[in-house]
C-alpha cells in the first residue's frame, strides 16, 4: 500500500432532521471516491448523536488530490452535502501542490505543511 502524500480533515456538523439525507449524499460521495485510483482512504467518522461527523481523506500524490478536487464527488457532490451540513473545519496536512492550494484556500481551508515526524 502507498503512503499517502496529502491528507484532509473535514469538520460537519450535520443540520437537524437532515442526518438520512446527509448519509445518502456521503455513500454517493464514498462511492464516487471509491472509483479514483489515487484516493488511499476515504473515511467518515460520525458522533454518538450523529450531529457531529469528520471526513478523513487520504491521496497518493498531490496530483491525485487535485483529481478529486476536479472530479464530481467535489464538483457536484459537496454543494448538494452542504445543503444538509455546516462545513465548521477543513484542513490539509502535507503538500497539496500549487493548484489544489489555490482551490483549497478559496474554500477556506488551512495548510499544515510537514514540520517534522515519523512515516513508514
């Protein structure tokens, strides 16, 4: 398996009475994601209450993230996510690449840049 290059966190908080159609546009979502090459994980974590819910991403390449950031799971999927959810956190952590910076920032996300660790 590749270690992943760039990675996502996506904080929701998920809009009362809206949880089952919330849930039907992330399994399009996972689905859709399922199907790009170089996305390593793709994952949703979700509160006890299920009000609460992070979506961690994990890409291969930069390349492979702006793919996905391009494609219809970002085009056409997160507007219609977003009707049932409050986008609250997004951040990146790696090197995303200049392009998908660009797009990432203009969504309002945060780049954490690697400082110092260990990867195997």
């Amino acid at each position: 398996m590749a270690i992943p290059a760039v990675y996502l966190l996506v904080e929701l908080t998920i809009h009362d009475g809206k949880f089952d159609a919330f849930k039907g546009v992330a399994q399009e979502m996972t689905a859709g994601s399922q199907t790009e090459a170089g996305t390593l994980a793709y994952e949703w974590h979700l509160s006890s209450d299920r009000k609460h819910c992070r979506l961690v991403e994990s890409y291969a390449t930069p390349d492979d993230l702006l793919a996905h950031l391009n494609g219809p799971v970002v085009q056409q999927l997160v507007p219609k996510l977003l009707q049932h959810a409050k986008l609250e956190r997004f951040e990146t952590y790696g090197d995303p690449g200049l392009q998908a910076a660009a797009m990432l920032a203009g969504l309002g996300g945060q780049i954490f840049s690697r400082w110092q660790g260990l990867k195997r």
